[in-house]
C-alpha cells in the first residue's frame, strides 16, 4: 500500500485534472478513490471530501495517533480527502490551503489572524 503522502498527491492532482473525478469524489468519495490504482480503503473507514473556497477554509486536524513517519495507516485514511495538505506534498489548490501538518500557510495561501 502507497503511503498517505502519495495517496492524497495522487487525489489532488487526478481531481484538478479531471472534473469528472473531482465531481464523483465530492459525491462518492469511496467509489472515486477505489477508482485509483494503488489506494485501497478499508470498509471500516469513512471517507469525507471538503472543498476549499476563497472564502472558506477548511482545518483538518491528523488523527492523535497517527504515526510521524507519514505511513499510511487504515484509520488515517478518513484524512486523505479532508482539505488539508501533509507535509512534504505540494497543494495544487490555487487559492491556498492551511497546511495544518507544518502549522503554517502555504505560500500562495491566505493570511489569517495578526500575522
């Protein structure tokens, strides 16, 4: 099994290329990972997609046990479609994503709060 870094850079990237799958991933999440090669969901996990706006953000905390080492976990595959970016992968969302992973903006992203 793929690693969570390379699972959500392959989400990404195929759901800004294509809007066929970006849209069966907002309606079926399951079905429109499953259609990837390499990423296999476990039926005990649930799957959630979120789409950033330039006027809303979307904060996704990793799950308190999930292992530092960026490996792909059954439980943490819930996260993968969740609007964040982990560490090490590059947000292809244009209008900038929090990176909750390194706990700061992408460059491209907005500016919140005093900073």
């Amino acid at each position: 099994m793929i690693d969570y870094n390379e699972a959500l850079r392959r989400i990404i990237a195929r759901a800004q290329e294509d809007a066929g799958f970006r849209h069966q991933l907002k309606a079926d999440p399951r079905a429109a990972v499953a259609s990837l090669p390499g990423i296999e969901i476990p039926a005990t996990t649930t799957l959630s997609v979120l789409e950033d706006t330039p006027t809303h953000l979307h904060i996704v905390l990793p799950a308190a046990d999930r292992p530092s080492d960026g490996a792909l976990e059954d439980e943490a595959l819930e996260m993968v479609a969740g609007g964040s970016t982990p560490s090490g992968v590059d947000n292809p969302n244009s209008n900038g994503t929090i990176d909750t992973a390194r706990g700061g903006i992408l460059a491209n992203g907005p500016r919140l709060g005093g900073g």
